[in-house]
C-alpha cells in the first residue's frame, strides 16, 4: 500500500551546511496542485524582484530577512508566514542566515 501523503521529519536537514556568498535550494516536491521549495540564504544574499504566475506562501524557518512584497516591506523572523497572490513582486533580503520554505499552489481550476 502506497502513501497518500508526504512527511519529513526534519525539513531544515534537507539543506545542510549553507556555504558563504549563497544561496541553496531543495526541490522537495513538485506535484500537479503544489509545489514546494527549501531555500537556504548565507548573511546578505537575496532572491531579486520578481513575479510567478501561481499564489505562494513563504514560511521563514530560520533567520530574519526583509520581503519585498509590492509596494511594501516588512521583517520577517522565524515563525512568519506570508500568503502571496499570483502576480505579486516580491524579493527576500537575508540579514543573517536564513532558511524559507515556498509553497506554490497551481490553480486546479484552469
């Protein structure tokens, strides 16, 4: 009997060390609804402006950081979880080192 769902004990261990001046990614899964990526951000780095045509959640796991959502910034630390709709700009600026997980949701609908 197969599983109808994916658990990961310890998502944080899926990235390892993050090296200096980088940033790492982790595809962890990649469905027809979802899809769901770890990043891993050494002091200072950035994911520049930039859009995606599905809705998204960044969940910051690990660090602060400065999003760029729009028009506005906010902090974000450990714990903070921000919806995004399909279109919005938006970029990630690490103060310290960070660990994000992004979901993107496909619309089912089209």
């Amino acid at each position: 009997m197969s599983k109808s769902y994916i658990a990961i004990p310890d998502v944080r261990a899926l990235l390892g060390e993050i090296a200096e001046e980088s940033i790492v990614s982790r595809n962890i899964y990649n469905e027809a609804t979802s899809r769901a990526m770890l990043f891993g951000f050494a002091p200072g780095q950035e994911l520049s402006e930039h859009t995606t045509p599905m809705a998204a959640t960044i969940h910051i796991l690990e660090g602060t950081a400065t999003l760029t959502l729009g028009e506005e910034k906010m902090e974000a630390a450990p714990g903070t979880l921000v919806f995004m709709p399909p279109s919005l700009s938006h970029s990630v600026h690490a103060h310290g080192q960070v660990v994000m997980l992004l979901t993107m949701m496909k619309d089912s609908r089209k």
